[in-house]
C-alpha cells in the first residue's frame, strides 16, 4: 500500500512506474518461435539422459571394479527366509505388481 504522505518527487516516481507497467510492450516474435522453444528443450532432455546413462555406467563400472579389487564374494544366506515362507513371497510380490497398476492406472495416469 503507497504511503499517504510521501513527498511530491515520490508521487511522481510512482505514477511513471505504474504508467510504464500499463503499457503493453512491443514484442515481435518469429512464427516458428514455439517450435524452436521446444526443439531446443527437447536436445537438453536428449544430451542429459546421455549424461545420466554416462554417469550411471561410470558408477556400475566402478562399483565392479571395487568388487574385483576387494575379493568381494557375494552371499545369499540372509535370502534363506523366504524359502521357509514361498506364499508370502508370493503375496508380497503380487502385491507390489498389483499397486503399480493401480498407481499406472488411477493415480498418475498422464504419467504412462
């Protein structure tokens, strides 16, 4: 809210400023200057999935490379469990399959 008592250089300053917001600018944009936005938008989404798949790649080659370096010997004792319990692997597992759908098809379908 302006001030009511400002001083007659500021009152002025206000009114060339609000004038000037009034006023439409004038812009002339070329004809095909959404096609060039979205191309343009379009090679930055393309040059940083590369980047990403780059990166993704530096990391699974390092983390190989770790693995080989250490002696790493992967053990799968911890995974015994479940073969005690095969119908509630199989639960969790529909379950799991069974959101995802429904995430795909009622929560995020403009996602898809």
């Amino acid at each position: 809210m302006l001030m009511r008592n400002t001083n007659k250089g500021e009152g002025l300053a206000y009114k060339k400023v609000f004038d000037a917001i009034t006023v439409e600018p004038s812009l002339n944009l070329p004809f095909n200057f959404a096609d060039t936005v979205i191309k343009q938008i379009e090679n930055r989404e393309a040059k940083s999935t590369a980047y990403d798949l780059r990166w993704l790649a530096v990391g699974i080659f390092v983390l190989l490379l770790g693995a080989v370096v250490s002696g790493f010997k992967p053990s799968f004792g911890a995974f015994k469990f479940w073969a005690s319990y095969p119908g509630l692997f199989a639960f969790g597992l529909a379950f799991i399959l069974f959101l995802q759908w429904l995430d795909k098809k009622w929560v995020n379908p403009r996602l898809t």
